[in-house]
C-alpha cells in the first residue's frame, strides 16, 4: 500500500512542477480537488458494489498519489506570488503548522466518525470535503501571466523540463547542493525515523496502542513547534549555515537512542518511551524549521517561471532516497533487533556525514548570501 502511493508520485512529480509554471494555478488546484472528490466517490461505489477492496483502494491510493503530485509543486510555487519574499517562512511555517495540527487532530476525528458511520459514508463526507474546498479555492487570487508557445504541448513540456533541469545543474548550484541534502536527509535521517520509531516502541520497548498514540502526537507537536519558530530562526540561520541543524538532529538521535539500551530500559519503558519520543520530537522541530529555510529560500530566489518544475524536481529527488534507506534500515533493524542501539549509531554516523557534506556544498553561498536572501 505505501509502495503503491509513493512511487507514482516520484514519477508524475516532474510533470506536475511542468504544469504548474505553464497553466493558470488557482484552476490547476480547483480541478485537482475535483478530481480527488471524484476519485473518493468512485471508491466508495466499488465498495458498495463489494468488489475486492485491497485492489480498489491500492488503486484509488495511486490515483491519489499522482493528482498529490501535480497539487503540491502548484501549492509551493503558488505561495511566492500571493506572499511578500520577506514573509515566506512566516507564510510556509503557517501550512507547516496546519499540516502538524492536521495530523494530530484528524486521526481523532477520523477514528470517531469511522465508528459512528462506518468506511462507506465517511468516504462520501470527505468526497464532499474536497468539493467545498475547490469551491473555496475558486475565490482566491493568484497571478497568472500566459506564456506562449508555438511548439505542440508535449514538445513544450520538455523543453520546459530541460530548461529547469539546466537551472538546477548549472545555473543555480545552490539549490542543486541543497536538493542533494534533501535527498541524502531522507536518505538517512528520515528513514530511519519511518522504519525506526515502529520497531522500537512496539518491540523493543513494548509500548501499548496508547505509548504509540501518544508518541505520535508528541512528534507532531514537535513539527508544529519547528513550524512556529521557523520565522525566527531564518533570522539568525543563512543557508550556509543549516548544517548547523543537520549536526543537532544527528546528537539528539544519539540521546534519544540511549534510551534503547538494554540495562536501562528495562526499569520503566514508559518513561524511556518518553524520553525518546522527546529527543524525536526535537528532530521534527529542527527538521521542520530548517526544511522551511531550505523551501523559502528556493522559493525567492528561483524564477517565477521555473519555480513549479524546480520544486517538482527537488521534492521526487529526495523522495528516490526515501525507500533505498527504509529498505537498509529495515534490514539492520531486523539483524539488530536486541540491540538497536546499534542501528542509532550509525543512523547518526550517516547523519553527520550530512552535515559535513551540506558544510562543504553551502559553502559558496557565504559570499554572496546576503545579494541572495
């Protein structure tokens, strides 16, 4: 299932970022919640006709996944033009937020409707929760300026992904070592957290449904306090400088990893449960915060033309790294199980060989950083 949502975006990603500089994008999103609420009711209607669910849903899943990819390179490359450059963080911190605050609410109220009305008629309510948000979408303004070509559509959209892919190589190495860090994050960081934080608290430190509920709302408060104070940090913390975060995620993974060991953890899980999903929650506040910095700065510093493509690239770029570090992940984890400590360690080996990369490939914004942000 999670195959089946993630590797169709990687792919459809690069086309969407293509649509979005091409096309009107306050239309682009309207469509595109029209599709997801189409896409909903026509589950629910296999559903109802009883056909075999996994396969339905499985399809559904990657549907969803690719109208996902046209949607978020619009979004992003949407919010530059509605927003003055001195408020991106403070304006990509606020739907940071929302998504965090989404996280930890809707799973609740999910859960609660799923028991009162079951999995049929929650899929109509959130069908219908898609049509009123492109109703909402139709009002907002977002500028839009025509370009025209005299070449047929498909010739023009690879012409237009040459283009971004010459700006990320050549014209602009900033954004192109940053998107390496992204991708080498997800690589190592992420992946772990992803594959890691299950195994731990379910089989190394037994923890309840409750212990696992609980963690998880613990890591979104963690996101959504990285969010708040994004703005801030941005102030005291150049490009040049992120490594400085990626360096922090690495130390708190270690503390929060000494939990995990054995001769302790057997006084009071609960306790060491918490103590790791505190250090945890700390790497979502510093990876949120500095995920923020990254995505503004490409997004002032990026030409309004190739903004769209631009994110597009960078976002399947890092998401490539996501599923070959699950999968190693998965396989030390396995090898380690009675001391995972070990996998921790070298998860935050991984982690600092990072941070001295994104050291060493930032380094040639410090000169010129201040013309830039």
């Amino acid at each position: 299932m999670l195959l089946s949502h993630s590797f169709p975006y990687l792919f459809v990603s690069p086309i969407g970022g293509l649509v979005a500089d091409r096309f009107n994008k306050k239309y682009i999103l309207v469509t595109l919640e029209f599709l997801n609420s189409i896409l909903i009711i026509s589950l629910t209607l296999l559903l109802y006709m009883k056909e075999n669910a996994i396969i339905s849903i499985a399809v559904v899943l990657i549907l969803l996944s690719m109208v996902s990819a046209f949607f978020l390179p619009t979004v992003q490359s949407s919010i530059p033009l509605i927003t003055s450059k001195d408020s991106l963080e403070k304006s990509n911190g606020i739907i940071s937020s929302i998504g965090a605050l989404t996280n930890i609410i809707a799973p609740a109220i999910g859960g609660a409707l799923y028991s009162f009305f079951g999995i049929k008629k929650l899929l109509i309510y959130a069908a219908f929760i898609f049509i009123i948000a492109a109703l909402i979408e139709l009002f907002i303004s977002i500028p839009y300026k025509k370009i025209t070509s005299e070449n047929k559509i498909l010739t023009t959209l690879f012409d237009d992904f040459k283009e971004g892919i010459d700006y990320l190589i050549n014209k602009n190495k900033i954004i192109f070592n940053l998107s390496l860090s992204a991708a080498l994050i997800n690589l190592t960081l992420s992946s772990f957290d992803i594959v890691g934080t299950p195994i731990i608290l379910r089989r190394v430190m037994h923890g309840s449904n409750t212990m696992y509920s609980t963690g998880m709302i613990i890591l979104e408060c963690g996101t959504l306090i990285g969010a708040i104070f994004a703005g801030k940090l941005a102030k005291i913390l150049k490009i040049s400088q992120l490594y400085k975060g990626v360096f922090v995620t690495a130390i708190f993974l270690i503390l929060g990893g000494m939990s995990t060991l054995s001769i302790v953890n057997h006084h009071n899980n609960f306790i060491f449960s918490f103590i790791y999903f505190f250090f945890n929650a700390a790497i979502m506040a510093t990876a949120t915060a500095i995920s923020i910095i990254a995505i503004s700065y490409i997004q002032r510093t990026t030409p309004e033309n190739l903004l769209g493509k631009t994110m597009a690239t960078i976002m399947a770029f890092a998401q490539i790294a996501a599923p070959i570090g699950q999968i190693f992940y998965g396989f030390i984890l396995q090898k380690y199980i009675n001391t995972v400590f070990i996998p921790i360690i070298i998860a935050s080996i991984l982690t600092l060989g990072v941070t001295y990369f994104a050291k060493i490939s930032l380094k040639v914004t410090r000169d010129n950083e201040e013309e830039l942000t």
